[in-house]
C-alpha cells in the first residue's frame, strides 16, 4: 500500500534539486510514488514554505507553467536566471539543466 501523499512529502523532494538545476512537476510526482500526479505537485506548490526553492520546479516542455507577466511567473524566471540557468524561446534545455536525481 502506498502511504499517503502529504505536502511535506513533495517539498522533503524539492528541496533536494540543486542550484542549477531543474525538475519536472511529473519527475517530482515519480518520485513520491504518484507518477500521475504532476497536479497534485502544483497544487502542493501553490502553498510552499518559505524558503522552499519552488522555482526549480517546470513542466514537462520545459517551460515556467505560470503566466509570463505575472509576479510570480516573472519570479520564477528571474530566481533560476540568477543560478546561472539559460533560456532559448522561453523554454529551458532539460538535457542540460534537468536533475538527476538518480544522482543524489
């Protein structure tokens, strides 16, 4: 029986992407043991503790899911500019900045 999905459980996982480094909202959802549940991670996200590095967190096309000009969108892209992660067309390369987290 799989335990049951908390917030804690998904910020205990995000917490762990590095610097420079990005995640999926469905890598994160793998990770907990829901592999369909990238929502339920935006949902959790939505509510993040302070400190949290919530901006580490994008969708599957490797684009920010939050409106571009909203304060939050343009948060998110101005915090992962500033770990040194480039955007091209307003889309990130996960090959090159996506996390491994078979690697920690």
């Amino acid at each position: 029986m799989t335990p049951p999905l908390t917030d804690e459980r998904i910020f205990e996982v995000v917490r762990r992407i590095p610097p420079g480094h990005v995640a999926t909202y469905g890598q994160i959802a793998r990770l907990v043991g829901r592999p369909r549940g990238a929502r339920r991670i935006g949902y959790a996200l939505h509510r993040c503790p302070s400190g949290l590095p919530w901006h580490r967190v994008i969708n599957a096309q490797g684009r920010i899911s939050l409106p571009a000009d909203s304060t939050s969108g343009l948060a998110q892209r101005r915090r992962l500019s500033e770990e040194g992660i480039v955007f091209i067309s307003g889309r990130i390369d996960l090959d090159r900045y996506g996390w491994d987290d078979a690697a920690n």
